[in-house]
C-alpha cells in the first residue's frame, strides 16, 4: 500500500467488515449477519470482539491477533464465548475446532506497507478434524472473498488519505 504504516493502521482500525456487499451477504448467510452489523461502533478490533473473537494479542501499529472456538461447521458456528488470552491457550475440549486470526501491517520500501492476514486452526480431536475439512473444502473461496474486500477496504482508505 502506498501509505505511511500509521496511516495504514488507521484503516485497520477503522474497517467495517459491513462495508462490503459482498462480506455482508456472505456473513448474512452464514448466520452471523445479526452478530456482524449489530453496534457498530467502535474499532475493527472492538466490533470483531462483539462479534465473538476474542483479542490474544496486539502491537499497536503493527498486527493484532484474535482467536475463536467453535463447531464452525454448524449453522450458528457453535461459538464457545472465550475471555482471554490464556482460556484460549488452554481450552483443549475435544470435538472443538481453534482458529486464530491476524492482521498485520509491515513497512516496505520507500515508506510504502504490506498488509497481511493469516488464519491458523487447531482441531481438538479427530471427529473436529474430519467435519473441520469437509466445512474449510466449501467454504475456504468465501473466506477468501471476505480476507480480500478486508485488504482492498483497508487499502482505498489508506491510499485515499482518508482519516
């Protein structure tokens, strides 16, 4: 992104998952459309802690990272509500899937940043395991697109100059 990291982190902050058509039918479909749109105020972190992520880590500026718990293949996600950092580390409950979420602002060249976000999973036991892959094998393409319109927001806002 041709933007100032600070600037670019602004975006960060300031991203409304809602914002996109796209992320907000898909989430609506999903079940998730009350969770997502309900409050939104407040930052990208706060909202997406409404919504049932829990904040396990955050340089300021930098990257910050969320962690859920769930039986994402069920309807409702089968979310397991988490408090902390440490819950999270030892939740460990068997037919339970663990994802962690960042989103990471990294300076380049000539003042210009990348932008990234990663997702890592954990499947408490091997039935998580077998239903997580048949769920990530249909709906990894519309994570994707969510990941995608994430970035492409984050980036109009920052190159725009946008406060």
């Amino acid at each position: 992104m041709r933007a100032p990291r600070d600037r670019v982190w602004d975006s960060v902050l300031a991203r409304d998952l809602a914002s996109s058509a796209v992320s907000r039918a898909l989430l609506t479909l999903r079940g998730y459309g009350s969770r997502v749109f309900s409050e939104g105020r407040g930052t990208f972190p706060e909202r997406i802690v409404r919504f049932g992520f829990t904040r396990l880590e955050e340089d300021p500026g930098r990257e910050v990272v969320f962690g859920i718990v769930g039986k994402f293949w069920r309807y409702d996600g089968g979310l397991r509500r988490i408090p902390d950092r440490q819950a999270f580390l030892e939740f460990a409950e068997a037919g339970f899937v663990k994802g962690a979420w960042n989103v990471r602002v990294e300076e380049g060249v000539d003042g210009d940043c990348d932008v990234s976000t990663e997702t890592r999973v954990e499947c408490l036991g091997p039935d998580a395991r077998r239903k997580f892959h048949i769920y990530w094998a249909l709906i990894r393409p519309f994570s994707a697109a969510i990941r995608i319109g994430l970035l492409r927001g984050i980036k109009r806002r920052a190159e725009s100059g946008a406060s």
